[in-house]
C-alpha cells in the first residue's frame, strides 16, 4: 500500500523516517519529560577523539594552519588603551577539502553512512555545509543529495546562496533548489523517506564529534606555541555547532578556562521565513536570524535532539552589522594576505573589538575562516543588496544601521564594535519553551538539573524561571 506523500501525513512520519535515516533511535536518550541523556547522545557517534582524527586524516580534513594576524593586532591595539589589544589568530579552515570548518562534521556523518552500508546521504542546508557533503561524499563513494532553500517566490536568489549550490553540483552532489518557506524540511524527509539515503544532519551527534577537532587543535597548537590557553574562542554562530564542538574540543585539550564567545550578524528585525524579507539581507549565515532561534529552541532541526547546544557552552553572544563585516573583509585581505568568505569574517570583526578589551600579552582565537568565490565576494552581495534597495554608505553602524533597510560601513576603525546580545533573556525563553512542551506536568528533578545544564546557570536559577512563568 503506498503511503501518502501529503505534507500533514510526512511530517507525521517525521520521527519514524528520521530514525530510519540516521540509524540512530533518539527514544534511548529520553526521560520521558523534559530531560534527556545528553551526553549519551554524544557518546552515540561510537568514536573517541583519536578516531575522530584518524578518520579525518583519510579524506585531508583538518589540521588546517593556525596564522597570526599580526598586522590587523597592530590597528586593534592603536585603538585601545596602554598595554591592551590582545593577538588575534584564525584558524584558516579554508585550507579544509570545500573550503569550510563544515567538512570537520560532513566528515564523520558520512563516514558513518558508508560504515552503515547506505547508497547515498542527503543534507538540508543552503551553506557551506552541503559542500562538505558533496565532498566527502565523493571521497567516500557514496551519492549526494543537497536540498537548498534558495530562492524568493519570484526566482530570485542571493549570489552567495547560489555560488553554494555550484560548488555542490562541481563536487557532484544533486542538488533541489527550493522557494524560501515551510517546505524545506517536508521535502528534506520525503527524500529521505524515498531514497532511503543517510540522513548527514548538522545536528547529529557524528557531526558534533568532528567539530571538536577543531577545538582541540586550536587549545594543542595555542598551548605548544604560546604557553597558555587563548583567553577567548570566537566562533561565528547559526545553529550553534561551531560553538559546541570547539567547546567540547578545547576541554578535551585541557583549556578550561577559555571564554567561548557566539557571534552573529545583527539582523533583528527580519524574518528568515519571509519570502519578501528573505532577500532584504547580504549575509546568508552566521546571522541573528538563525543564531537566536536555535539558542531559545535547538531541538527544532532535522533530527529529534540536537547535537548542538550553543546555551550549555556560550559564556557571551556578540553581535556586529553587515557592513563592519563587509570592512573587515576587505582589511583581512588588505592588511594580511588573505582573501575569504564572511563568515569567518563575522567573528574576526567581532574578535576586533573583543581584543582591544584585553591585556597585550592574551590571545584571541577566531575559529574559522571560509573559502571565497563569485558569489562570497563582497561587490556581489553590495549589488545584489542595491538591486533590492538597500542604502549603502558609510557612516557609525552602531547608531545608523537598519537591517534590510542599509548598509552602513564604518566611517572609521573606531566605529567597529560588537555589541552583547541578551543571552539572559534567551536563557529564560529556553526554560519557558521546555516547560510548555512538558504539557504541564511539575519538572522532575533530573528536568530542574538537565535545564540548568543546558543554558550553563544552576537549578536555583531555572526554579525561579519557571517560578515566574
């Protein structure tokens, strides 16, 4: 009997086609209630962080260069008080297969795939990260399907969205380009329901593992060469993955004490699911549009439980404006050399002003940078951006910048500063959404300890969350 491929019926079978897909059964992690064993989940991948190595070794991913960028440190420290300005390093994980710190998680989730035997593994994303699919994917012999929320109901697409989509058709992957709305994730699992291929969600527990090498070869090669933990990791932050894993990565390297720092675009103000807002911005990722959403409701992606939990690691969530990270764009290839894609680019402006705050003699890490191309160039997102009526002049982001509205670049390096977003507030929202999904029953003890874990405070704290609620 054929089974119904209307929206409601598929995503009814959600579950049951997502457990099929990823070869995983999520029902072993819960509670029952509000809680579920995290860290089990983490342990599900099946490989230790020397595993997690090895197998990157043998499709050329990671132990990407770690490059002091001696000259922008130089105008960081011009602008800040005697004897501060922190070195700023990045981590060019450009150097990666496709260009991203992506395929350290495409790595692992198709390795697992081929292990499993599936004929082929399919991603729901319109970044990087579909690259890295295709790429592995290639690698390993297995087919490669990218389903890519692409365009506005008139057919138009951001450059950056589409130069993503032909790096994923150049490294083979078939890829399903689709209008921005709902229907995303109803064509993701009907795919998968049909193919039967191998769900490589970003927020599995296989991705997250290869994240972490990327936290841990940032504390090795910081401790061997300067003798000291790096005082901050600045991880530009969506969905939260690069934020876990180098979390993860850097305590499993011994760096305790490093501040782990989310960063985003500041785009308030414009939905991500609008179809007439979709294009009112220049930046695709990395951006408050995906990166609050996901810290208040995580387990809202592809898979039952995410992998990626930005609140149980991020100590501050930084936020800067478009036209800061198209600035700092081009004096990353001006002053050093290195030409690549914004959203490495996001945390750099951010890490800019971060370091001016610390002693001379700390260090600041930025924890990717990101291939660029046609459409990652800034003078195609700037004309796209004008063809859409958007402002663009300089002036001080800080107090003229209007997401989809301008684009205002900074009139002086002074004028390039990240602002706190409100991680307090997100915290509370993030208790509140769990205990609404808990139908109002009271929350157990093990709940009182799981969500105080989750958004890093204490059981005190949640209690008078919900006190309040």
């Amino acid at each position: 009997m054929a089974v119904s491929k209307e929206y409601h019926a598929v995503m009814a079978r959600s579950e049951e086609i997502m457990k099929k897909a990823l070869g995983l059964d999520y029902s072993q992690f819960e509670s029952g209630s509000i809680a579920f064993d995290y860290e089990k989940l983490m342990d599900a991948a099946g490989y230790d962080l020397q595993e997690v190595i090895a197998m990157q070794k043998e499709t050329g991913v990671g132990g990407t260069p770690l490059l002091e960028l001696r000259n922008i440190t130089a105008f960081a420290r011009k602008y800040a008080k005697p004897g501060y300005g922190a070195r700023i390093l990045i981590k060019d994980e450009a150097a990666n297969p496709s260009g991203s710190f992506k395929d350290r998680r495409a790595s692992i989730a198709v390795a697992q795939a081929k292990k499993l035997g599936y004929e082929g593994v399919i991603a729901a994303t319109s970044g990087n990260y579909g690259a890295a699919v295709a790429s592995q994917a290639a690698m390993r012999g297995l087919k490669a399907i990218i389903v890519q929320e692409c365009y506005d109901s008139k057919g138009v697409g951001q450059p950056e969205i589409i130069e993503k989509a032909r790096k994923c058709e150049a490294l083979g992957a078939e890829v399903l380009q689709l209008t921005v709305g709902p229907e995303l994730f109803y064509e993701h699992l009907s795919l998968m329901e049909d193919t039967g291929y191998f769900n490589a969600s970003l927020y599995s527990p296989f991705g997250m593992a290869g994240v972490e090498t990327l936290g841990y070869e940032i504390g090795r090669e910081v401790l061997e060469r300067y003798g000291k933990e790096p005082a901050m990791a600045v991880c530009t932050y969506a969905g939260g993955g690069m934020v876990t894993g180098t979390a993860r990565g850097l305590e499993k390297c011994g760096c305790k004490s490093t501040e782990i720092i989310g960063a985003s675009i500041d785009l308030t103000g414009l939905h991500m699911a609008s179809d007439v807002q979709f294009n009112r911005k220049s930046c695709t990722t990395g951006h408050t549009g995906f990166g609050i959403p996901h810290a208040m409701n995580p387990d809202s992606g592809d898979i039952p439980r995410s992998a990626a939990r930005p609140l149980r690691y991020m100590d501050r969530y930084v936020t800067i404006t478009q036209g800061e990270v198209m600035y700092m764009t081009e004096m990353l290839a001006i002053l050093e050399g290195i030409e690549r894609g914004p959203a490495g680019n996001t945390a750099l402006a951010c890490a800019f002003s971060l370091a001016q705050s610390l002693p001379e003699d700390e260090i600041v890490v930025v924890t990717e940078t990101e291939y660029t191309g046609a459409g990652k160039h800034i003078q195609p997102q700037l004309s796209f951006a004008r063809e859409n009526g958007i402002e663009i002049r300089f002036g001080d982001p800080s107090a003229e910048d209007v997401p989809g509205k301008n684009i205002i670049l900074p009139d002086d390096l002074s004028m390039l500063r990240c602002k706190d977003a409100d991680l307090d507030h997100m915290r509370k929202k993030m208790i509140e959404r769990a205990a609404l999904r808990a139908n109002g029953s009271r929350p157990t003890r093990e709940d009182l300890e799981f969500l105080a874990q989750d958004t890093n405070t204490s059981v005190e704290y949640v209690k008078n969350i919900l006190s309040e609620a």
